[in-house]
C-alpha cells in the first residue's frame, strides 16, 4: 500500500531572487489550458525563492494560486497548499458477490453524519483506526465533504497492464470503492490560522506549520479509511486496506527544497488513480515522472467551466433527473441539487485527453480503469423520514 509522503529533513537554504522560476506545461496543443491558470502559474513563479513550476494537464485557476501544479522553491508558501491540506484519492478493493447499482445506491451510509467517538462508539469502522486520531480532532470523522470530494463504487473496465495490475490484486471486472477526500475542518482551521496573520506570504515558522500540516495529512488518509469502513460494513462486506492512497495537496521537503503540491499527486513510482468524472472511467495509472515535472503526475479531469457556468449551463440543458444517470448507467447519490449541475461531467475537461498528455510527456502509464456504479455525494433526503431530513440539516451545520 502507498502512503502520503512525509519526508522531513533539514530546512531549505536562503532563497534565491524572484523572478528566475521556470513554468513548464505538461500539456498538448489541443489539450484545454485557461489563460487565468497559465497566469496564476507565472504569478506564482515570480515569488522569491521560486524554482520551478510544473503545471500537469488538469490545470486550472484556482483562489490565488493554480489547481493541477506542483511548484518547488526554498519558501514555504502555505496558501500554495490551500486549506485542504491532506485532500487525496484511496482505492479500497470490495468483495461483494453482486452488483446492483439500484440496489446498493440505497445502502450507502450518510457520509455526511459525522462519527462519535462517545455515540458512536459500537460503531464498527473505527476498527481500521490504529492510532489516535491526528490532532485530536475528530469533529467531521467519516465525511466526504463538498465540491468535488465523493465516494464511488466501480467496476476495474480495461486493463492495459495485467502484471502490475495482478501485483494490485486487480483484475478486469472486480470491485473498488475509490474515496476522495481530505481533512475536512482541520485544513481549513491550520490555513486561516496563517493567513489571518500572514496573509499569502510566507511561513514564518516553517517546521511548526509542517508539524500542523503533517497532522491533517494524516487526519486526511484515516478519513478516507473510516468512510471506506463504513460503506463497506453498510454493503454487507468487510472493509479492506487501500490498494492506493495518494495525497494531492500537500507540500514535502525534497533534494533540499519545498515542493508544493495543489492538486498534483506524487509521481514517483507511485501507483495513482487519476479521477475522471461521475460519467467517465477513472485511470490507475504507474507514475514515473522525474525532477522536469517536479516528481509529479495530474489527480483528475480537471474543471473547465467554472461552478458558477456550470449551474448556468446544466439548468438549461439537463433535468435533476437526467444528471442523477449517467451515460455509463451508472448512478449518482446527491440530495444537493446544485451540486449536481456544479459537478456535472460536462463541467471537466476529458480524462481520456489528460491521460494522454500524462503519457506522451512520459509522466505515467495506464494500468486498469475503474468504471463507476455508484457515485456518492451527499445523502438523498428525499428517501428519509421528515424528522431525520431535520436532524440531518442540524448536522450539516458542523464541520
């Protein structure tokens, strides 16, 4: 099994002068790029200490700082990191002896109700925890969250390399729950700490913030365990270790420097599942990719519309209805309406395009597919009692 890198060695030496950063894109001619990303990418490479900036195939612009990019440099810049610190992609194998994706679109837990420790606490999926939970906080333990975070239930589709898939225990047709998410309120709380003080500039205590970030990092991967847990006990099986469990957001010490990742996994000769969207396959993929694109591979499809477009566009094209089905027959859990149309497939760019970019600039090769069945949001309401759909927006108040 993968785990998120924590290397931890001696802290980077004073910066060089801004403005020497170079950006490099590792995209085709065709391939969709927005100009406000390329530009947050050069903004970026202008602060002091910059080296480098390798921009992957799902870039897009992000709050103050690119989306899809991994960025090195002697200063720790910790909004170049956002408040998802830990966010990240697992993939569990599941051994259930039938799918049937009404069926078990209706047995899914409410990832959106947090675990207790107090009442919950007969609850079995806290048995995947060996350890205290990171930072003692366990407000949010066991959601998804919003945006783009989901829990997934799919089929492995094509195998592209069967002896690294066997090595996987993979193979064309098993199942997998594939978990997106991150740390929830604890991100959230570590950057607005620095930020309410610092703004975006540096951190001025760079090993205490690591020792925070280290932390939500952690808290990230035990999240993403416990809701596999919890899915898998709510679909009748027993929950299993990740194959994979890749952090995208997240910053390392490496060959002496920082290396800033804002959705970008680590593509060192780790195993990644690069998302696609809740309408198209997603791609497992053997990264390889060495110090040109900062040790770094693309984590999805990448949007290309805005949220705001999005809603605009899917509510004159689609029907709640139509987006609740997708074109591989698969089916979306999400009482959240808008969240529907905001998280539409058509509001990402095409992972078949992203996959080859990623391949033709040698960043990654192709293991299996994995085939949605079940994309989980947020809990449908509609099918609750009264009373729960009450308690239910009382707990979405928390974080």
């Amino acid at each position: 099994m993968s785990q998120p890198p924590l290397r931890r060695a001696a802290l980077p030496q004073p910066a060089p002068a801004a403005g020497s950063a170079t950006v490099t894109v590792f995209a085709s001619p065709t391939s969709w790029i927005e100009s406000d990303a390329l530009a947050q990418c050069h903004q970026v490479a202008a602060l002091d200490g910059m080296i480098h900036v390798a921009a992957m195939p799902d870039l897009h612009p992000g709050k103050g700082a690119p989306i899809g990019a991994a960025m090195a440099s002697t200063v720790l810049y910790p909004f170049l990191v956002g408040s998802d610190i830990g966010c990240g992609i697992a993939v569990f194998p599941l051994r259930l002896k039938r799918a049937v994706p009404e069926r078990l679109a209706a047995r899914f837990p409410d990832l959106d109700r947090a675990l207790d420790p107090a009442q919950d606490a007969d609850d079995p999926a806290w048995a995947v925890m060996t350890d205290d939970v990171p930072a003692g906080h366990v407000e949010g333990l066991g959601t998804v969250g919003r945006g783009n975070h989901f829990v997934e239930l799919a089929r492995i589709g094509t195998v592209f390399e069967p002896g690294h898939a066997s090595r996987l225990g993979l193979a064309a047709g098993d199942l997998v729950l594939v978990v997106h998410s991150g740390s929830r309120g604890l991100g959230e709380r570590i950057l607005r700490a620095h930020t309410e003080v610092h703004g975006a500039g540096p951190a001025p205590d760079p090993a205490a913030y690591l020792a925070m970030h280290d932390d939500a990092v952690r808290w990230g991967s035990l999240n993403r365990r416990l809701m596999a847990a919890r899915v898998a006990h709510a679909l009748g099986t027993e929950p299993t270790e990740p194959i994979v469990d890749e952090c995208h957001n997240l910053v390392e010490i490496r060959d002496g420097v920082y290396l800033h990742r804002k959705g970008a996994a680590p593509g060192d000769g780790r195993d990644v599942l690069v998302a696609g969207t809740r309408g198209t396959p997603s791609y497992l993929v053997a990264a390889h990719s060495g110090p040109g694109a900062n040790h770094s591979v693309a984590h999805g499809a990448g949007r290309k519309m805005s949220r705001a477009d999005a809603l605009r566009r899917g509510r004159a094209k689609h029907t709640v209805e139509e987006l609740r089905r997708t074109p591989l027959g698969s089916l979306v859990v999400c009482g959240d309406r808008q969240l529907l149309f905001e998280e539409a497939p058509t509001a990402y760019k095409r992972i078949e395009q992203v996959i080859a970019d990623l391949v033709d600039h040698e960043l990654a090769t192709p293991v299996a597919t994995t085939v949605p069945l079940v994309t989980y949001k947020t809990p449908d309401l509609g099918s609750t009692p009264p009373r729960d759909r009450r308690d239910h927006r009382r707990r979405r108040g928390r974080p």
